[in-house]
C-alpha cells in the first residue's frame, strides 16, 4: 500500500510541476497582451457571450463558406498529397 501511495505522490507532482511549468509562461504571456490591448479581451468575451446566447435561443452557428472551402481544399491537398504516401512508406518500413 505504501508503494501505491509512493506512486501516486510521484505522479501528482509530476503532474503539478508540468502544468506550472507549462501554464505560467503563457500566464504572463496572456497578461502581458491583456496590459497592452485590454480592448481584446473584453471585444473576445462579448463575442463568445453573444454567441452563446445565440447558441440558447436555438440558433445555428456556422463558419463562413470562404473558412470552411479553404479548410477542405487543404484537406483534399493533404488526402491526394504524394508526401503522404511517402511518409506512410517511410513509417511503416520504419516500424517493420
């Protein structure tokens, strides 16, 4: 039960040290933005806010045509791609 609970303790502060050495570089990153254009942050939660309530009343959010065509002209690139092909032979002479 010890060894148990050794681990867990390992795995928590593991955990605890990734999140703040990931999350406290962008933490002042973001604050560093919100200090010179504070405008932004109060322009980004009134869209989402109008949006959710658009989202509670029943209506249907959708990107713009022009968004979604160039989202699946990159992915008809990516699908009909040559590269690929020749990253999957890559990968599976690789893996054996």
């Amino acid at each position: 039960m010890l060894h148990g609970l050794l681990v867990g303790a390992l795995v928590t502060a593991g955990f605890l040290g990734f999140i703040a050495l990931v999350g406290l570089p962008i933490s002042y990153g973001v604050g560093a933005i919100a200090r010179a254009v504070p405008w932004a942050g109060l322009a980004t939660g009134a869209a989402l806010a109008i949006a959710g309530l658009l989202t509670l009343i029943g209506r249907q959010l959708r990107l713009p045509d022009a968004v979604e065509s160039a989202t699946a002209a990159r992915a008809t690139t990516w699908r009909d791609a040559p590269v690929r092909d020749r990253l999957w032979r890559r990968l599976t002479r690789a893996l054996g």
